[in-house]
C-alpha cells in the first residue's frame, strides 16, 4: 500500500476543519420565536401534581414532613 504524501494529509485535515467549523455556526433567536422558548411546558418545576406526589413519596421515605417553603435552617432562628 503505497503512502499518502503530506499535501494529501494537509488537504484533508483542511477540508475537515472547514466541515467542523461550518457545523459549529451559532445564530440568535429571532423576537417571534422566543415564544416557543417560554411555552409552560419549557419550565423546570413541571406540573404540580406531581410535584406533590415525589413530595408526598419523599417525606414517605425519609420520616420528615414539611419545610420546603422556608428559609430557615431547622433550628428555629430565622
């Protein structure tokens, strides 16, 4: 098998490059599209019964009910 010279490799490794680069373009989010982004179903704390089934279930498991709206650090000063 005979070798490739080095401007084969070059040429290769140059095409590559630009084909990687050419993947990585960034573009911003049109204004009429960030509708889309802030849809309900986009949103971290989901729906809220099930949220309060893995409470329910969590404070199952751990013996413990309560204290998920407060601030304090359970010795009672706030």
């Amino acid at each position: 098998m005979p070798r490739r010279s080095p401007v084969v490799w070059r040429s290769f490794f140059s095409v590559l490059l630009l084909v990687s680069l050419a993947g990585c373009g960034r573009f911003a989010v049109r204004p009429n599209e960030k509708e889309h982004l802030a849809d309900r179903t986009m949103r971290f704390d989901g729906d809220q019964q099930e949220i309060a089934a893995e409470e329910h279930v969590l404070e199952s498991r751990e013996g413990s009910a309560g204290g998920r709206g407060t601030g304090a650090g359970g010795c009672g000063c706030n």
